[in-house]
C-alpha cells in the first residue's frame, strides 16, 4: 500500500507529469475500515474553492463554474485575475483528493500590441503571465496538494491571500515596471511579454529605454545583435516564434524600438573595422 501523500512537489516536467498521473493503491480493505468518505471528490473541490474564494472576497474575487472546475475571478478595468482548481485524473474519495492551483493574469492592451505580429488577427491573446502557488513556497516548485489532508485547504487560501496577491500587485505595478523588466526580474514573466507589457502600459518611450538598456547587457546585447541582422535582411513581415531573442527583435522592428539609424551605424563601424584589417603582404614582380 502507497503512503498516500498531503502534497506532491515536482521541479522538473518528468516529474510534473509523474505527479499528475499519480494514482494511489488503497486496498479495498482500508477503504473499508475507513468507512464511507465524507464527501466526493467535487465536494471536497467545491469546499477548497469556496474557502479561498471567502478569503479573498475582500479583494473582490468571485467563483464561477470552469467546465465543471471552480475557477475564481475579478476583473480590475483591463486587468484580469484568474485562479483555477486544475484536478488530475486519479482520486481516491475520501483520501486522496489532488488539485493543482495555478494564477492566471491577462492584460486586455496586449491585444493592440500583439496585433502588429500575430499570424491570426482573430486570435489575439491577452495573457500575460501564470503561476502554480507551490511556486511561492520555500523550496519553490509546481504542488499538487490533497485537500483530504488536515490544513491543506488553509494553506492554499493562505498562499493566496498573501503571496498571491502580492504577486499580482508587484506586476501591475507601473512605477517600478520598466527598471525590473530591465533587471530581467519581474517574477515569471519571460523578457519578451516583460517588453510586451512595457509597450502597453508605458508606450514605445518606456519600451525603447528598456531595449537601449538590454543592448548594453554583455548577454542580450550580443544576441538581439544578432537576431536585429538578421531579421533586417529578410524580405516581408516578421512574425512570433520560438525562440525568445528572435522575438524580442521581432518586437523592435515592428515598434522601432531598434531604430534602422543604429542598425546603419552599426553596419558602418563594422565596415570601418574590415577596412582597418591588414592585408597579407604579396611580393612583388
């Protein structure tokens, strides 16, 4: 028989996927010296879900149904917050109850700004960034957490009234924005939706700072280098991909953040630099 875990903790995505299709064996006896479960699985979700959402109303959170998952919701003008109950596949009722909670922040300005490359003008997305709570724990790391065990519902409601929100409020904030995007520290958010963000909420002026600052970065200066070359060159329209220096270059050439002028200086002084190079000496005749 399985010791049937109060929480699982996975720091890499074998290990994500390993605990999410975590299934139990309790033997058909214990199940019965335990006797009948208090409640299923969905009413130990629900109550977990009503919990927060009563610890948070305050904050003008609400809960609505997610295809049958309880998501809870607020929405701040463009801004919105969104906390889903995710739930794997394999439950044990009355003992083990697994759901992962995960943040979810959208911003309704980078529609406008993700407009200019998208491939689909009809399916623009808004979102911004996500987080699963175990993330905020000390060691950080994606949880699963049995709400059959005493004190986990607590504990999630806990860790999103205070880091959660907290998390959401170091994003929003547009006074401190582009000196972390900068920094490259704004908290799970990649550079290229951090200069997304920049865009929508401080314009092409904040974005251009941002950009000047990273080309001095002895590590992303070199690579958008690169990436600006070589996007220059091609003929017709750039669009998102992969890899997050193309991106980001993307992003420059569509917004000027990486103006043509410094790309023409850029070209000259390596042309200067070829010129300078000795050549090799041929004897003469």
């Amino acid at each position: 028989m399985d010791a049937v875990p109060q929480l699982i903790r996975a720091n890499t995505e074998a290990e994500w996927q390993a605990a999410w299709n975590y299934a139990p064996q309790v033997p058909k006896l214990i199940r019965q010296l335990a006797g009948s479960p208090k409640c299923s699985h969905r009413e130990s979700l629900m109550r977990a879900a009503y919990f927060a959402c009563g610890k948070l109303h305050s904050e003008d959170f609400h809960m609505f149904a997610n295809g049958g998952q309880p998501l809870l919701k607020r929405q701040r003008g463009a801004w919105l917050d969104e906390i889903i109950f995710h739930c794997p596949p394999h439950q044990v009722p009355g003992q083990y109850s697994p759901v992962s909670v995960e943040i979810m922040m959208s911003f309704e300005p980078l529609r406008e700004v993700r407009a200019k490359f998208s491939r689909s003008c009809a399916m623009v997305s808004t979102f911004l960034a996500s987080v699963n709570i175990g993330e905020f724990m000390t060691p950080s790391a994606r949880t699963i957490w049995n709400i059959e065990s005493d004190g986990s519902t607590v504990k999630i409601a806990n860790l999103l009234f205070s880091e959660g929100l907290d998390w959401i409020e170091d994003i929003c904030n547009p006074v401190t924005l582009e000196d972390r995007v900068i920094a490259g520290t704004l908290p799970h958010v990649d550079d290229f939706t951090s200069l997304e963000l920049v865009l929508a909420v401080g314009g092409r002026a904040g974005a251009r700072r941002v950009v000047d600052e990273w080309k001095r970065d002895p590590l992303r200066g070199p690579n958008l280098e690169r990436s600006m070359r070589k996007l220059s060159s091609q003929f017709g329209p750039v669009y998102r991909g992969d890899d997050m220096s193309t991106n980001t270059s993307v992003l420059c050439i569509c917004y000027d953040l990486w103006t043509s002028r410094v790309l023409e200086l850029d070209e000259r002084a390596h042309r200067h630099h070829r010129s300078d190079h000795p050549k090799s000496a041929r004897p003469q005749a």
